[in-house]
C-alpha cells in the first residue's frame, strides 16, 4: 500500500466537499462578506479623516489606501491607518482651543497690580506689597473710583471740575434741597397798616407813660402842699 492510496481517497472527499453546492455558496458569502467589510473599512477612513483634518484631500487619500490593499490585506491597511491619524478630531481641538481660551480670560478677569503684578483683591485702596495707589474715594458717593476715571460711575461727580470755595463754616445745601423748601413754604400775605390802629411798640409804651404822667402829678401835690 503506497502513499497514493492513502491521500487518493482524503483528495477525493476534500474535492466532494468543495464541490458540494451548499459549501460553494458558503464561499461565495465569505467573499462577499470580506468585499463588505473591505468597502466599509474605506469609507469608514474617509469619514474619520474628514472629522480629523480640515485639508479636503485627506481623506481620499486615507480611503484609497485601503481600498489599493484589496479585501485581502485591507486590515493592515486599517492598522496603519490608525497609527498615522491625527490624534485629536477637529471638533475636540475646537473645543480645546474654547477651553483654554476661557481659562485665558479668567486668568486676566483677575485684578493685579499694575507695579508689582501681585493679585490684588477688587476693593482695595491701596497695595499691601509695594504701596501702590490702586483706587480712590468719591467724595460724594463714597464709592470707590478707578485712579483715571475723569467722572464717577455711580453718582456722576465731574472730578475735572473744581467746586466753588465756601466761607469758613458755613454749610453747603444742596439747590434741590434749597428749591424744595422754598416750594413748600406757602406765600405769606401782607398785612396792610392802619393809621387809626397803633403799632405794637406804641401799645406796650403807653401804660409806661401813665404810669409816669400819675408819678410826676404826685409829686407835684406833695410839693404844693
């Protein structure tokens, strides 16, 4: 019995098999299978280096290395594609660049003192480090102003404007203050003088007068007599 006998019958059986109708048409949907996930696989590149790059040509070239590597060898094209894609889509660096731009923007919200660049807090005066003058106060408000606003914020004091010099110890009242009074004051009528009726100095006089007019009688008699 020699070697032909042996592998005749297991060559015989390999061919029945593959000639079997049901096995060809498992052939035929691993084929097509394999030509889907090949197909797929290039589209899948081209759609991923759209959303990485914003050079148009790059993903037609992602896609045609996959698709020149046939269903055969399309997953080492798939692996080599992956190593040499941009890490980042260019939705996530956009997002990144947002972040970073508004950590930028809180980092310069924060006050810092414009001779030491020490963070300084928004309600000082003065600069605990180097004594720096940061703010000032309204004299009318009380409020605190930057050091070259030219008018204040809050109440509209013109601080360019120089006020009028008062004398010593008088006590300045506001205009609408003074108007308001003098519109609440009703008008007072006059009082018109007779000359039958006497003036009140006149009134308080006469009994004063009497009363020396009967002193001096008095004493008159008492000399007489």
């Amino acid at each position: 019995m020699n070697l032909d006998d042996i592998l005749g019958p297991i060559g015989d059986a390999i061919d029945a098999f593959f000639a079997s109708p049901l096995t060809q048409l498992a052939i035929q949907a691993l084929a097509v299978y394999f030509v889907l996930i090949w197909l797929a696989s290039a589209f899948w590149a081209f759609r991923d280096m759209q959303q990485r790059s914003a050079n148009p040509i790059l993903p037609y070239l992602a896609a045609v290395l996959i698709i020149v590597l046939t269903p055969l060898f399309f997953i080492a094209g798939v692996i080599v594609y992956r190593i040499v894609r941009p890490h980042e889509k260019v939705g996530e660096a956009y997002e990144r660049g947002l972040a970073e731009e508004a950590l930028l923007a809180e980092i310069d919200s924060i006050e810092h003192c414009p001779t030491c660049h020490r963070k300084i807090h928004d309600e000082w005066i003065i600069c605990p480090t180097c004594r720096s003058r940061l703010k000032r106060v309204c004299p009318n408000c009380s409020r605190l102003v930057g050091i070259d606003w030219s008018l204040c914020a809050w109440c509209g004091r013109d601080f360019e404007r120089r006020e009028p010099v008062m004398a010593v110890g008088a006590v300045p009242v506001p205009r609408y203050v003074a108007d308001d009074q003098a519109a609440a004051e009703p008008p007072t009528a006059a009082v018109p003088v007779s000359s039958s009726t006497p003036a009140p100095a006149a009134q308080a006089a006469e009994p004063r007068a009497r009363a020396t007019r009967a002193a001096g009688g008095s004493a008159r008699s008492t000399t007489s007599s």
